[in-house]
C-alpha cells in the first residue's frame, strides 16, 4: 500500500480505547496523522487526567509520520469539536480516512478505504465510504460493496469536496427540503420520511446537535451515496457507561468485524433500496417504531371515542 490514505483520529476522555484503536492506526502506518482531541469538562471530577491519559496515549507515533494535531483546552461538545476538528483535516488534505476513539477497524478496512478514495476520488455521486455493515449477514449484490443513502460513521472514509459541501450548506436547505417532491422521492417509505423529517428538524432548530446527522442531511440533499462493505469491518467498542452518545448501563461488545479480502466493484453506482429500507427498520429500528405510533393512534383514538360517547351520554 504505497500510497496510503491520511488518517484523522478523534479521542477525548477514554484512554482504554484510545489504546485498541490505535493499535489499528499504528498497523496501518499512514504518512499523515491528524488527531482531534475535545477538552476536560469542568464537572466532571477526574476527567482532565483522563483526557491527559488519552493524549499521551497517541504521543508515541514511532513510525515515520507527519502527525498534526488540534486539541482544545476546554470542552467544545462532541458535536462541535469533531465537526470544527474535520473542517482542519480538510483545510489540509483531500481525503482523509476518519476513526473515533471507540471503533476498532479490521486491517482490511484501511486498504477498502484507501482504494475507494482514490477510486471515486471524481465521483461526485459518491459522498463517503463506510467499514460499517448492517445487514445481518445479508449480501447485497454480486461485489464486495453496495451503495447507500446512509453515510455510516463508525470508521468512514470521504474527501474535501463531499465535507466542504456539507459545510456550506450548513441545514440552509432544510426548510425548502422537507416540504418538497424530491424528499419524498429520497425516502419512498412515509414513515422513515417522518423520521428523518423530525430528526432534521430538530437540528435545524438547534434543539440537538450531532456532526454525523449534519453530515447526512447534506449527503441525503445531494442524492450522495457511501461505498457499504457487504461485510463489516469496524467494531464499535464504545457502548457502554461512559459513552456520550451510545450510553449502556454496562459495556457492550459491538459488532464483530471480518475480512473482506480481494476487492471486486459494482459495476454501476446505484443505491440499493432495499439495504437501505433494512437499515431503517433494524438498525433505526423503524418496525419498532411504526408499532409504537401505530399503538399510540389507537389509544388517542380510543380516548377521543370515549369522549364522544360520554358528550352524549350526558
């Protein structure tokens, strides 16, 4: 792998996984390094050191590289830091090869990564790669991949062009987006339409604020799609009591990641609708979903008729 795809690492406060997820980095040696670290929050006791301990971890590059690095001094949110971190990264490079602190990646999702940067590196269709799969065990197609709407972000891969759209767009479409023909034609399914629709909106109004939902609002604007591995390739170790946003009660072991071995491609860049609805209903959980409002119509329903027959009872 002559020609090895810059990597940007994003770490915070969770030094026990900075440690497995560099392991990954170091294997794979890149030649550029970008590290990305949030800063301590005030009250939370002990958490300076942790996030010192982290740090350190990602000190000992002693492999030859050029490592760039932007830390903050004060927590900057999730949110905030990972997406002001990335606009850096591509202030800098082209492309970049993204991995949290908490994901874990097969050695083979490097060399599926950097393959489809330089691929589709003028493909404009194709906004980002992915090393996530969930397709419980479903192949899609005839190829090692398939194209999706939905830009997973548990180990990703993109270039400047797909990240400095987003961050141009900045949601500014949102409010013509989600009242027009071309939504609906993004989501054919009305109920995973309503989902979106109500995360989006969320966002637009700075009632929550999550990069990667940033980041999908504008691949789903731009009809982009992402390189799905048919097997997945990073494991999420991360859900657990001190996550920020995958919290358990206790720690959970993630997807188990495989090989993907000799790379064979698609011969046309086209989404496939059905992995996509699969992701919405299992991994969104959008059968539980549609059960739970389905549920929640008949009780109003059952209360407005009670209503009625009490008004005129009466």
């Amino acid at each position: 792998m002559a020609n090895k795809a810059p990597v940007a690492f994003i770490i915070f406060n969770r030094p026990d996984l900075t440690i497995e997820s560099f392991k990954a980095i170091r294997q794979y040696k890149p030649k550029e390094l970008f590290i990305i670290a949030d800063g301590p929050r005030k009250d939370h006791p002990g958490e300076a050191e942790k996030c010192k301990e982290a740090r350190n971890i990602v000190a000992n590059v002693d492999w030859e590289c050029q490592v760039y690095r932007e830390y903050s001094s004060e927590n900057l949110t999730s949110a905030k830091r990972i997406r002001g971190g990335l606009h850096w990264v591509f202030e800098n490079t082209d492309r970049a090869i993204i991995i949290e602190d908490d994901c874990v990646p097969h050695p083979d999702f490097f060399n599926f990564c950097e393959t489809l940067l330089e691929l589709y590196k003028e493909e404009e269709s194709v906004w980002s790669i992915t090393g996530d799969n969930f397709q419980s065990g479903k192949k899609r197609g005839n190829s090692s991949y398939y194209f999706s709407k939905y830009s997973h972000c548990w180990g990703w891969a993109t270039w400047s062009r797909s990240w400095n759209s987003a961050k141009k767009e900045n949601l500014s479409f949102w409010p013509s987006l989600k009242d027009s023909k071309k939504w609906s034609d993004i989501h054919p399914n009305k109920n995973e339409k309503q989902y979106w629709s109500d995360i989006f909106d969320d966002m637009y109004s700075g009632k929550i604020d999550f990069w990667a939902y940033w980041f999908l609002a504008s691949v789903m604007n731009n009809h982009g799609l992402t390189a799905t591995p048919n097997v997945n390739l990073v494991t999420n170790i991360g859900f657990g009591p001190n996550a920020t946003n995958t919290l358990f009660t206790e720690q959970q072991p993630g997807l188990k990641s495989y090989p993907i071995t000799e790379l064979t491609h698609p011969q046309i860049i086209k989404q496939d609708l059905a992995a996509d609805l699969f992701v919405y209903n299992y991994h969104y959980s959008g059968n539980t979903l549609f059960f739970y409002r389905k549920v929640l119509r008949l009780v109003k329903m059952e209360s407005f008729v009670k209503n009625i027959y009490r008004f005129f009872k009466k």
